[in-house]
C-alpha cells in the first residue's frame, strides 16, 4: 500500500481516496435502482404505504423514457417534500426497535434520492392541510427547484430518462419489450397483494391493467385469469402464530420454471427457498417431471417474529422459527392435496402430450415420522401382504384424509361397504370401515377395470402394487421389529469390493424392509431371510435389482437412503404386467391401493388411475 503524508487532517498522495457525494450517490443508487422495475416497485410500495385507494402507473418505452406514478394517498407536506430527497429520511421509523417490527412496505421517501441520483425527477404533491401542491424538480441528485400548482390531494412521480448520466448501467438495460415485462410482473404482484386499491397499468398509451377493487378472489380471478383461476384451489389455515391463506395449483396446473409461485409477508412480497421447499415437498410425486407448482400465498404472522430487513430490496425474510414455518406450510398444503380429487381424467380435448393425462416423478420428498409402534407384517407370503396392511398408516406429521373419504370421491355412491379398517385407524370408539367397488375386472393380465359413479376407472395393476409395496416399506422404517420370512435354502452372494462397502453401509436399511443379510467373508453375504412380499428362491434377484437401481438413483437423482431403497424394492418386488389375479387377489389390490396416502401415482411418478367419464363416453359413441 502506498502511503501518504498527513496535513491538517488530510492525507495526501494515497490511493484510497473518499469519493464525492455525488459520485457516492450514484453508487448508492445502484443497490436500490437497478432497473426500470426497480423504480415502479419502490413507487408502488410508496403509494399503497401512504393509504391510497387509487393509483395509475404509466411507462413508455420499457420505463427508460418514463415512468409516472399518480395515487390518491395521504401526500406528502410542503416542509417535507425537500426533505424526502435526503439520503436516509423517512417517516416509517424514528429507533432500532421499530426495525424488529416493520408494517410498512418501505421507509417513505428510501428510495426517492436513489431515483433522483440517476434520474430526472418530478415530485408533485399534497396533503389534505396544504393549500396547493408542493412541486420539486431534481436531475442527477442536483439543486432541486421548488414551486407550486393546483391538484387534488395525493402524490404524483414523474421519472424520465432512467440511467441519463449513468450511460454504462444504461446500456445494460435489456430491449423495451423486456424491460415492460419485468415492470409488468412487479405491478401484477403488488396488485395482488392489494385488492381493495383501483390499479391503472398503461404502456406507451395502452391500458395493459384496469382493475376494480374487490374481494381477493375476485383480484386473483381479475389479476391472472378465469382460466388460470379454475386451476386453483383455495387454502385457509389459521394458526396461533402463523395465518395462510390463497390458493395452490392442481397437480395438472404446473409449469416448467418458477414464475407462477407467488409469496406474500404480511401483504409484501417475498422468496423464501425454505417455505418454496415446504410446498414442492408436499407435491411429492404429483408433478411432471422438471415442473413446479403454482402457488398464491398469503402469510400473516407478527412482525416481532419476522426480519424483512435482511435483503436491499427486502426481498427475502428470516423467520424466527423456521422449521416450525417449513412444518405449517408443508402439512397445511399436503392436507388440502389429499382431499382434492387428482385422478387423470382421459377426455377428447386431453393429448398424449398435454391435458390431464400425464404425472411424472420429480424428486423424492419425504419427512420421516418418529418411531412408532406399529402390527408386524403378516409373515405369511401373499402377493399384496396381508388384506388390511395399511390399517395403521402413520401420519408422518400432518393431517390426512382416511382411505374411505377418497374411495368415496373416486367410486362414487355405488360401492359395497363392508367391514375391516380402510386407510389410517380411527380411535377405539370410532368402527373401521371399508369402501370397495361393486365389479372389478383384470384386463390383459395388465390393468384393473372399476366402474364407479361418474363413469369408468382403469388401474395399472404394477403401478399399483408399487405404490402399496412404497407406502408399506415407509412404514416398515418407523417400527422397531422387522420381522423377515426366513427362506428355506440360503442364498450366497459375493460382489465387487465397491458393491460390498455400499452393502455394508446400507445393510440395515436393508434389514428394515425385511431381509435378513448375512456377511460371510470378504465380499460375500449370506441372504437368510426376506421380506413377505419376496417368492420362495427370488431374494437373491430382487437384491441384486435394488442394488442396481440404488446406485443408478444415486447417480442421477440422489435421493435419501431410505427413499430410495423403498422405491427400489416397490418396482422389483412388485407385481408386472402380465401377471394373472384371481378376482380375491384383485380386489385385495384396490383395496390396498385406497388405503395409501397418495393412490394417484407409483413412487416413480407414473400415473396409476385413469378415469373416463360416463359423460366423455357417451359423447365418443355419440349419445351427446
């Protein structure tokens, strides 16, 4: 470093200088203005801060040219319209402690010297006690000029010729087109946040939003879309610390990236990945692959027990308890899936690309629930294990509709109901029941036909099985005792010394499920016992087969162990296409298949119901 002399209070001849304040502000104004869009935000939030019932937003060329922000608020006084220009004035906070409970979008008059250090500015306002409006004139964060005019109350944000004497952010700045996108998003989500304010959105003189005040739904619906709406479905939860309400997207209503997923703090918006993972993992294998959900959340929670402070744009927040937010949101958003009806619908309008038709495995997502004790598995061998293997389902933490309510929705009132336990136990006082279809069919040694009350349904019976043999093995690893069937000849096998650490690090997962496994020496292991659901003599092939596909998961889709074996033994221990059921076996399949906390799909996210009306029936043979 080079040095330099000190002369009254002053260093001379040193590199590291103190910058000009107008050059500071410049700078300063890039962390709050880093676009067009950043400027019409900062003007909205500004606008609605101040209680206005009406605001008009009004942009040409992209927002480069101008940007105009006219609301009917609360204005601003004649003492402080110049003081608002200063850097770090605002009126929102006056302590540190009003930081730790922050009700507001912004500090008033923030973002308005950011603006005007790279902008030229027009301010025109007033308040209900001043007798005209307060008009102040700023270029480049220079002399501001002061006059006066007649308007009605509120405050008007004249911004033209973003970046002027900034020409290396300018030339940065993206096409109009893009630049209108970006500012068009930002006004759609404050507007969203917003229902009770008329919001004007015109560019280069086009009206592109005109929304009336209304009801949140009727803001949602005005907002996005009649035909975007009626893929929602609402949500509503109010906790003692934690309020949620808005909507979620049908499984069929997801997109390829993350632009539909909107999140709202106490009415501001923001990203927070930890509650964007809550509701993605409580999808769970209902999406396509490489989609992500569609959500509309509205949080309410108290400001003490929140930091909106922690980004420049206050973008994001940090919770005081996180995990328990993550925990809310994940069970609340699951709890409203399992009670909606998510059976692919085949109809005339649906394509083997497109419609309702195609579910996809994403990722594996799973929460594990505590150690809990629960019946053994029947130790006698039948395809699907015993006939009411999931009449104790552990909720893993949330709420969840019993096997009854969704056989109900999905076969409609002509069922038999019969005795024994469907879905999850109920309470001593409460008798189990079970829904069961009145005629169940095996087609091509491949698929189950059921007809139910709306029409027609068709089951993948390997999809099925698998989805029943998954939900059984998770099962199986939140008890204690894991019982195998032990095989009457032992089975030897030796792997590579590779294949044999992986072996030895998993093997009690492996036990879980149900086998018992053996090392012999070296690399060779001994298969003694295997799960109920494994034929006589198949141990060694089904191991071998998990093994392969363990491996294979681990390098393209790392999953957790646990997740990962338990899809693995549901595709090999499952039964295939091709396989002939008596109708008992059949109809203990469904049965299981009901049982499940998400029959809609096989862990790997193939669809395992399909559903044709009797309405889409009639009109294929020409009855409508």
């Amino acid at each position: 470093m080079t040095g330099g002399e000190y002369t009254t209070g002053i260093y001379v001849n040193t590199r590291i200088q103190i910058l000009p304040e107008h050059l500071s502000n410049k700078i300063a104004a890039g962390e709050v203005i880093q676009r067009p869009e950043s400027v019409v935000k900062e003007l909205l939030e500004n606008s609605f801060d101040a209680g206005s019932k009406s605001i008009t937003i009004v942009i040409e060329e992209g927002g480069k040219r101008l940007i105009r922000v006219s609301d009917d608020g609360e204005g601003i006084s004649n003492q402080d319209a110049l003081l608002a220009f200063q850097r770090h004035a605002t009126s929102k906070i006056s302590s540190a402690g009003d930081l730790e409970a922050i009700r507001t979008f912004g500090f008033r008059g923030e973002a308005l010297p950011s603006i005007a250090a790279v902008a030229q500015v027009t301010l025109k306002t007033r308040t209900s006690e001043d007798d005209a409006a307060t008009v102040v004139q700023i270029a480049g964060a220079g002399k501001p000029d002061v006059s006066a005019e007649a308007r009605e109350r509120g405050t008007t944000v004249i911004v033209q010729n973003l970046f002027y004497n900034v020409p290396a952010r300018r030339k940065f700045l993206k096409s109009d087109t893009t630049e209108f996108r970006h500012i068009y998003d930002v006004v759609q989500r404050l507007a969203l946040s917003q229902p009770e304010v008329s919001l004007r959105f015109l560019s280069d003189q086009e009206t592109i939003l005109d929304l009336k005040p209304g009801t949140k739904e009727q803001r949602v619906r005005d907002a996005l879309g009649t035909r975007q709406f009626e893929g929602m479905i609402p949500i509503d939860e109010q906790g003692d610390i934690l309020s949620i309400t808005g909507y979620i997207g049908k499984p069929s209503f997801s997109r390829k990236t993350r632009a539909n997923q909107y999140l709202f703090l106490n009415r501001r918006y923001i990203v927070n990945r930890s509650i964007n993972h809550a509701v993605f993992a409580a999808y769970e294998h209902l999406l396509l692959k490489n989609s992500f959900p569609f959500f509309l959340l509205f949080l309410e929670i108290d400001p003490h027990r929140v930091d909106v402070n922690v980004h420049p744009s206050k973008l994001e927040a940090k919770f005081e308890d996180e995990q328990a937010i993550h925990r809310f949101v994940h069970n609340l958003v699951r709890k409203t899936l399992s009670v909606t009806d998510s059976v692919p619908a085949i109809s005339a309008h649906a394509t083997e690309r497109g419609g309702e038709v195609g579910l996809r495995f994403t990722e594996g997502q799973h929460s594990w629930p505590e150690k809990s004790e629960n019946t053994a598995p029947d130790l006698r061998y039948s395809p699907f294990g015993s006939e009411h293997a999931f009449s104790t389902v552990s909720r893993g933490g949330f709420s969840h509709t019993d096997g009854k309510e969704i056989a109900s929705r999905l076969l409609g009132e002509n069922q038999d109901v019969q005795g024994g336990s469907f879905g999850e136990q109920g309470s001593a006082q409460e008798p189990a029941i079970e829904t069961r279809p009145a005629q169940v069919w095996q087609i091509h040694n491949k698929y189950i036909l059921l007809q139910i009350g709306s029409g027609v349904m068709i089951i993948d019976q390997h999809a099925a099985h698998e989805r029943v043999l998954y939900e059984r093995v998770l099962e199986r690893f939140t008890t204690d005792s894991h019982s195998a069937q032990q095989v009457l000849f032992p089975q030897t096998i030796e792997l590579n010394p590779g294949d044999s650490m992986l072996v030895r690090e998993i093997l009690h997962h492996f036990e879980e499920i149900g086998f018992s496994i053996k090392p012999f020496g070296g690399n060779t292991f001994v298969i003694e016992g295997v799960p109920t659901e494994v034929k006589e003599g198949d141990g060694r092939k089904v191991f071998e087969e998990m093994l392969a596909l363990y491996k294979e998961s681990a390098i393209h889709s790392p999953l957790e162990q646990r997740d990962a074996l338990a899809k693995s033994f549901s595709c090999r221990a499952a039964i295939k296409a091709g396989d002939r059921l008596t109708e008992q076996e059949t109809r203990s399949l469904v049965d299981q298949l009901f049982a499940t906390k998400m029959p809609y799909v096989c862990p790997h996210g193939r669809p395992v119901l399909m559903r044709i009306s009797l309405d889409e029936l009639d009109r294929r043979f020409g009855r409508k």
